[in-house]
C-alpha cells in the first residue's frame, strides 16, 4: 500500500523518487496522482514528505483533484530555456529539472520511475547525472518500490476491484446467454439469418457488453475454440463457428475506462453436450481447483503430475497438459506482484491486502481442446482469503 | 517512411537500431512489427540489414505473422542465466543481451528505441554499456530515426487511415442525429422517460457507436459544452444537461482495435438557435479555415489577430481567443510530427506522405462558448492536398 514507499525508500538508501511520463498507460504515474485525467505529469517525493504534482497549465484543474500539493509548470518557461541553450533541447531540459530540483531541494539519490522512451532517457538521464553534482541518478531494476507497494491493496482498491468484478461476471452471463439464444443448426449455432455464429460476432458482442457498462478492453480478449483453445495466449479465431462439443475458453480481463484497475477472470464452456474425455479433464481441473492446492504452483505441478499429466517442472517446454504459471498479482496491470511461479528466486507471499489470479488450465491443443478457471481472490486483514468472481464455473451449456 | 531509415541511421552514425518493450502503447514497436498480436519483442535492426524480430515461443506463431525473420527466445534460457549469475537479475540480463548481440554480430553505436520502465532501463543500460567492450549505448533524445520515419506514410497507411476517417464520420454523424432524434422541453433535450439527456449519455452512446465499428477511445472523447467547450482539453461534465444555443464542441480521435492508427477530427455543433456573437465567431473561425492561411500557425496568428482577437503570439497565456497550436501530425500516435507550432527551431515541413490535421478554434470560457474545427489531410505524391473528413462542417443543428 501506498503508506508503505517512505520505509521503502529508507530501506533502499532512495532520498528521492522521481515519476516521469503519462499518466495513460503508466501505472506507477497513475497510482502517485490517483489516476486523474491528466495527460503527462512529474511526481517528485521526497522521503518522509508528501508527493508534489508538477503539470501543464491546461490541466490545472484536473490536477488539483489528485488531493496532491500541485505546482504550474508554465512558471519555469521550457520555451525560453531552449531559446537561451540556443536551441539545444537536451541542455534545456537538464536545466529545467536542475531549475525544479534546486526550488524543491531534491539531492542525494534521486531514483526515477515512470514509462517512457528508452533512448531518449538513456540520454537525459545521462546528461542530468553528469549535470548536477548533488544529483545520483538512480534506478531500480527489478521489484521497484512502487510496484512492491502495489502488491498489497487498501480498502479503496479492493472496492474499484470488486465493482470491475461484479461487472466483468455480468458480461460473461451476457455473452453465455447471447449464445445460448441461438439456434443450432449442423452442430453450429445459427443467426436469424442463417448464417453461422462466429468468434467474431462473439467477440462483438463481447465489446458491446463492455462498452455498455464503460469499461475496456485494453487488448483483445481471448475467446478461442477447440484448437486455439489448446493454446493458453491464442486470442481465437474471428471466422472460426461456435460448435457444439467444443471447449471455448473466455479470459476476459477489462480495466476501468480512461485506465485504472482491472479484472481477470476465466470459463470454460462447452456447448450442448461434452465428450467424457473432456468432462474427465475438466473435473480433474475442478478438484485441483477446490483442493486448493492450487495456491502454490509447486503443489499444483505436485497434484497434476499425480494424475499423469506433464508439467512445466517436468517440461520446460510442455506444449500439452499445464503449461503455464499458476496465477498473477492483479491491480494497476493486468499482471502484477505477487507472481505465483516458482521460479529460482521468487520470494513472493500472499498477505492481507494481496489480490491475485488463481487459473489452473489444461490444454490439448491436438486433440482439439483447452481448458481453464481463472478468479480474482482477495486476502482481508484476518487472513481469510475472499473470491471477488461471483460466476458459476459450470462448463456445459444447454441449447 | 519505414525505406527513409536507413538513411537516417547513416546520418546519425548509428550502427544498430534495438526497439524493445511492449507492442500495445509503443507506436515504435508497432511500427516495426507491422501491429502483429505479440505482447512483447526485440526489434534488432543493422544499418542495410532487414531487422529480426525476436520474442517468446508462447507468441511464435504471432510473430510469423509479422512478415519479419523471427527467432524464438526461449533457445537464449534466461532462467538458467538468472541460476548462473546465482540469483541477480540484471547480470544475467546483460548477459543475454550480450549472447544475442554476439549471434547477430550487434556493435559499435548501438542506439535504443522503445516505451519502457525509465529507472529500470537506465540500471540496464549503464551495465550494458559497461559490460560490452564492442558496444556504445546510445539513444536519441528528439526526433529519432522512427519519428522521422514516421513523418510521411505510404498507401497501406493511408488506407488505414481512410478508413478510420470513414468510421470516425460515421459515429459523428450519428451522435448528431442521436441528438436530434430527442424531444425539446424547457431549452433542454429531454429523453422518452422525461429526465434530461446528459454529456454522460452522449458519451455513453459515443462508445457504444465505437465498439459497433471495433474501433476503441485511448482515452476518453471530449464531449463539452458551453463554458467547458471553452476549455480547449476539456472533456465536458458528465452530468450537463444538452442545452440548446449552447456550442457543443465534440473532438474524437479513436484508435483501430489491437493499437494502430488514429484519427481524429472535430466538430462543433448548436442545437435550435445560435446566438449573433456564436455565428459571427463560427464565420471567422470558417474563414480562416477556407483562407487556407491555416496551414501554417503564424498566418494562422496573422489572420486572428487583424480581427482583433488574441493569440499565443500576442500572449503566451492567452485564455481567451485562439489559444493553442494549428495541428499535428497523426498516425501511430495521436499526437505525432510534423508539428503545426511556430515554436523556436521548428523546421517540420509538409511534404507528399504527410499526414496531419488542421484544427483552428476559438474559445471565450468567461462568456460560456467555445468552438473548434478539425479535419485530417493528406498530402498526395503529387503535392495536392486531400481532407480526409468526409463530413459537414455546419454549426447548426435543427431540432
């Protein structure tokens, strides 16, 4: 949580954070101006002192609203600098930050954060470290502080989460009963027209559905049949037909209109009626879901290779059987801290204020299916672990 | 145009092109991968070379897709690299780097490109400027080989532009008869259950029109009235009524699903009667749109200011009049070169395979109207100017 960066900075040697960038598409910005409708901004936290908003006159106002002490950039005049450095944009920008930094008594280790351009940095950063004798251009390489205090949410989060998820079940039950609502024709759904239901008028509606309830797709949501459904990150088919028999695995992960937090949740549903080697798949995926084994990958590798299905701890590269990790932290990106892999090092623990994926899966891809469960959990105060996803898992629908 | 960069990079004496991060939000990455459904890659790209794509095995199938020779990663193994540098994660990112530089035979100046974790980066290319002896790190801090590139377009992008110029007419055009097709009462537009239409439902309707053309708002569209309208980047108030006399300025600028190209184009519209000082502002603002003197904001200037209206030339922090910049380039981004400023060593130039757009508006917040009028054009090879924007100017709307 937010209350958690001061003793992260100390514990980390940090005297200064530095946030660059948009807000769009930067969580760390959008988490330190409390995601404001702002375009670009410069977020500058001293330890031990509260945060200061640095942005464009044209968005004062919507500045103001993040509750931060927020300063006019237009005072500092980048257009003069750039006349007075004779036109040498890069100088000019050292200058101004110099300007700021001298105003705001930022020294010491000044570690920055934010997304930006790579090269362009590269140079900046270079030349503000070389500029400043008080300055120590810092960076942190992995698990920064900010996505470390990601990793646990405060009630506020947990209430944005929560509603992205009452939504998010809505419009899986929508696009289940949009399909229900067809006609079955040859095995296939059919259209009033006669032509044949598709992924992509699924995926339509799907967008429609969303679009309703004003939230968004940040990318494509996978929705994919038989085959592609064999394969975990296959986004299906637009011209593929909705047949009956056939697994279709809908992971749908929306985020809050104009960016913020997001859902992530998954069903598997099979039309009409499904093959016993399918139902036998889907229940094994079903008791290791309610064992709870699954909260650990280990002991998920430990339940599946017991039945005889290959892991990636027995393949590093297992194309059939669970092939993947076995959930995510979820919050400002879709996958965030904490991750549940256990790859060499990972020392992340699931503590109150944790909320993450759990999406065990097992996929066939040449025998024409895939399967997965994905649901949001939330760890309250009392260590009593919450599903945020109030949907069914039930994999047959009836036509 | 992607054939200029080669040339550029001889220019600038860059030896290797690296792009890296993401592909959603990295119009670069985009670029270069011709907006293949990956999540993310390596671009690599010798002077004179055609440039490898590498990413996940996960994404092999994607990538194929992007017409680019591709390699798989996992044959590099960073888990075991991560195991060999006993645990620290940016040695062995160093080193992987280093290995698929010495395959590809990547040295001498190597420049970055790309969206990614500022900090992160940073820590990165310190040690990898340090731990390679034949390698240089280096970045671009304005104006780099890939938005020089993308200044000008060709045919494929034009036609995807066109097109979104098509759709985006058409979701304009409809929310202005979805205006229309409302009752009046009291000076307001009143809905079929009495209650009064708001902002809020316009916009509620703007993205249902966009998600039934599968094209997506990067942020939200501004949709506002009255004083707001005033505002150049004032999205408009949710919850005001849609008042007749009132201008409406509505600027929309969607993006192709998946990442891709933009548009963007605005109108303003007044429902019933405009008043004598709105039409008398509207017919200045056309004027100096049909004068042509708009192509360049310093005529631009020239024309508001000999009728007495202020500018950013006559007062940088004008609020009142015209108060912002011509136009901008458009594609991958919203917002991209040339740029239509008078700014301080600003050389862009318009030139056949220019895309950009033309925006002049007038704002008057304290007497509650503003008004704007947008429209893209394209530069043909043979130096005529097309609009892009099949749709009416008119202010008014009958009711």
């Amino acid at each position: 949580m937010k209350r958690d960066i001061d003793g992260l900075m100390q514990e980390r040697g940090i005297d200064v954070a530095v946030v660059t960038g948009a807000v769009k598409g930067n969580a760390t910005m959008y988490y330190m101006v409390n995601g404001v409708g702002i375009s670009h901004a410069i977020v500058i936290k001293k330890r031990r002192e509260e945060p200061v908003l640095l942005c464009g006159t044209m968005e004062r106002e919507e500045a103001a609203a993040s509750g931060l002490k927020t300063i006019d950039t237009s005072k500092y005049n980048i257009l003069e600098m750039i006349k007075e450095a004779g036109g040498d944009r890069l100088a000019a920008s050292v200058k101004y930050y110099q300007t700021i930094f001298e105003e705001f008594g930022v020294k010491g280790r000044v570690a920055f954060y934010g997304q930006g351009d790579v090269g362009r940095n590269w140079e900046f950063l270079k030349a503000l470290d070389e500029g400043l004798p008080d300055v120590t251009v810092t960076g942190e390489f992995i698990d920064d502080i900010f996505i470390t205090a990601r990793m646990t949410k405060g009630p506020e989060e947990i209430d944005r989460i929560r509603e992205m998820g009452r939504k998010t079940c809505e419009v899986v039950g929508h696009i289940a009963d949009f399909m229900k609502s067809h006609k079955v024709d040859g095995g296939k759904l059919t259209k009033d027209d006669g032509s044949t239901l598709t992924i992509g008028d699924c995926k339509a509606e799907i967008k429609m559905a969303l679009a309703r309830r004003k939230i968004i797709e940040e990318v494509d949501t996978i929705f994919a049949i038989g085959r592609d459904a064999g394969i975990p990150h296959s986004r299906g088919n637009d011209s593929d037909p909705i047949e009956l028999g056939k697994t279709i695995v809908f992971d749908i992960f929306p985020q809050e209109a104009g960016g913020g937090y997001f859902f992530d949740m998954t069903r598997t549903f099979v039309l009409g009626e499904a093959s016993q080697e399918i139902l036998d798949s889907y229940k094994t995926l079903e008791e290791c879901y309610d064992a709870k084994a699954s909260v650990y990958q280990t002991r998920t590798c430990d339940f599946f290779e017991a039945r005889g299905i290959e892991t990636p701890r027995t393949d590093p590269h297992v194309r059939n059987g669970y092939v993947h990790s076995l959930g995510h932290g979820i919050g400002l990106d879709v996958h965030e801290k904490p991750t549940l892999s256990d790859f060499s090092g990972n020392t992340d623990t699931l503590v109150p204020g944790s909320v993450f994926t759990v999406e065990p899966g097992l996929y066939y891809p040449d025998r024409g299916y895939g399967m997965r469960i994905e649901d949001v959990y939330y760890v309250h105060e009392d260590g009593t672990v919450e599903n945020l996803t109030n949907f069914p898992r039930g994999l047959v629908l009836e036509v």
